[in-house]
C-alpha cells in the first residue's frame, strides 16, 4: 500500500439541496480516503440521509371564474435517502485519472402518516483529474504531499419531476434533469503517520428541460488523519473533519426563487481499514449548523456512509508481465 493517501471529489454523492432535496445535486461529498493513489480502483458505497422539512401542500381554487394555487397549511415531514454508488477509477498516462459514478437511489417522505417511496437510477456522473504534484516525484522519507485537480460532468439520467405550474410533485427527486459541471482541489500532505486532506469543489448547474435551474454549490472542507500500520499488511485509519457548503438560489423559468438556498456547516468522523488491496471505510456526518431562507425547506439532521473499495492495478501488471515473457518466448 502506498504511503500518501487521498480524498477523491464525486459528483454523485448525496447531500442536500434546499427547498428541494436531490440526491444528484451537491458538489460531491466525501467519498473515503482510498489507498493506492496512482491505481486502478472499483467499489461501491451505500450512504443514508435523513432529512426534516415542512410541506405546503397546494390547493386549487376558483374564485371568480379565475383557477388559482394557494398554499395549504405546514405539514412536518420526515425524508429519508439511501444511496448505493457504483464506482471506477482508472489511472491513465501522464498524472491523469477519470472516474465513473453510478447512483441508485432509494427515497422515502413520511407526511402525516402517509408514505412516498421513489426509487431508480440518478445521475450518471465521469470525474477527471490531474496530479499536479507526481507522487513519484515528490515522495520524502518523512512527508509526501500530493495537489490534483479535476473537472467533471453529470448526465441527466435520473428522473426529475416538476407541474406545469412550477410546483415539486415531491421534495424528493433522483436526479436534477440537467447537464451539471463540477471543478474540484484536493490537496493531501502526510508528515509519518499524520496527515491532512484540504478539499474545495464548486458545482455549476444548467437549465433543465422543464425551465428548471438548481442553484450552484460552493463546498470546502479540512480532514486530519492517523495512519496505523499493524501486523499482517493491516493498516486502520482514524479520521475526522468539518466542512462548509454554501447553496445558491435555485431559478424558475429565469426567475430567481428567493426563499431556497442557505448554507450548512457539517461535522466529520469516521474510521478506515486496509488490507492488501482492499479498504473498507465508514463515517458519520452531522449537521453542526444550518442556515435557509425559508423555515419550510428540508433540512439535514445527519448523513452516515459505508464503501468496500478493492484495487485491480496488480492484476492488470501480472497480466502484462506474462503477456511479456509469452511474446518474449515466441
């Protein structure tokens, strides 16, 4: 296992989005610390989200001959997310590397005793980014630090559904039906054991088909981190952070929806284990501070994760040195 480790920014995680919580929206979370920094990597997380809001559900009225919309009286609601993510990284010549994402979602919302499921596919999402520092090249005996940046793309694979009038059939959405753009930094520096991931990533979101824009995202975020190397090619990792995200206004039709947006401060701890070619991680992230522009917007109580991750590169040199020595011999 490689001694500097790294935090990946995904474009598929699942976080919040105000006034209306999509599982394809965010900036991308915090996918583990993954060992084998310049290898080939395939794994899968699973990632709950509980979420606490008020539903205004619409009435329609004519009043004079005239139909119109009005707001009924503030339901509390209870909104549950649970996320598996597929995933793949490829390391590529020349300090590149690209990522592939594939969410399925499963949401539910509980208002007054009554229960919505949804579930299918989210966003389809690619990540590529560029070692500015090479590993290779900037190891020490003592520190090891490493700066990639990436841009990335998310499909509109998962469905998003909106009335004519411009109201959400539901708060809970598989997707965000729009092309989206993620530019990430992540910057790892490890002194012996200890180290430290510096993370910031700014998602830019487009129009969708139905006039509908999710406003753009803003994260950054520091993780320290204690590496322990134990018998038997067993490392543990303990780990722990905070990060703060700042949520623009989401659009209509071009016009700015004043009462979404705000902000959220989230606290981070978790553990990591390795073992040959495999990692294993969990963390826990509760919500230290939430700030929206409207009371009825649903809110974030906590996230917790889970990923399994297993590093293919050793199969793939094995099978390049056999077909070496197969054309050697002829």
């Amino acid at each position: 296992m490689k001694t500097i480790l790294l935090v990946l920014m995904l474009t598929a995680s699942c976080q919040s989005i105000y006034s209306q919580a999509c599982c394809c929206t965010s900036a991308g979370g915090n996918y583990s610390v993954l060992p084998e920094m310049d290898s080939h990597i395939v794994g899968m997380r699973y990632t709950f989200s509980s979420f606490n809001s008020t539903t205004y559900p619409s009435m329609n009225m004519n009043m004079n001959g005239i139909d119109m919309a009005m707001m009924g009286p503030g339901v509390p609601t209870t909104e549950n997310m649970n996320t598996v993510d597929v995933f793949a990284r490829f390391a590529l010549p020349k300090r590149f590397f690209i990522s592939v994402f594939l969410p399925v979602h499963i949401l539910n919302e509980k208002i007054s005793g009554s229960n919505m499921r949804l579930a299918g596919l989210g966003d389809i999402s690619a990540l590529v980014q560029y070692a500015v520092f090479n590993t290779k090249k900037c190891n020490g005996k003592e520190s090891k630090h490493q700066l990639k940046l990436g841009v990335g793309v998310k499909a509109p694979t998962g469905k998003f559904s909106i009335t004519p009038e411009g109201m959400y059939t539901t708060d809970l959405q598989l997707g965000t039906g729009s092309v989206d753009f993620l530019f990430s930094a992540v910057y790892t520096y490890r002194y012996k054991k200890f180290g430290i991931n510096a993370l910031a990533s700014y998602k830019k979101n487009l129009v969708n088909m139905d006039g509908f824009r999710f406003g753009d995202n803003i994260k950054a975020g520091i993780e320290p981190f204690c590496l322990f190397k134990l018998p038997h090619q067993l490392s543990i990792m303990p780990k722990g952070g905070i990060s703060y995200e700042y949520l623009f206004c989401n659009n209509y039709k071009r016009q700015a929806l004043s009462y979404t947006g705000g902000q959220y401060l989230f606290a981070t701890a978790g553990l990591d284990v390795y073992y040959k070619s495999v990692a294993f991680s969990a963390s826990v992230s509760p919500v230290l501070l939430s700030i929206s522009n409207w009371s009825g917007e649903p809110y974030e109580l906590f996230s917790f994760e889970t990923g399994v991750y297993y590093s293919f590169s050793n199969v793939i040199q094995h099978k390049k040195a056999k077909q070496n020595e197969q054309q050697k011999q002829l």
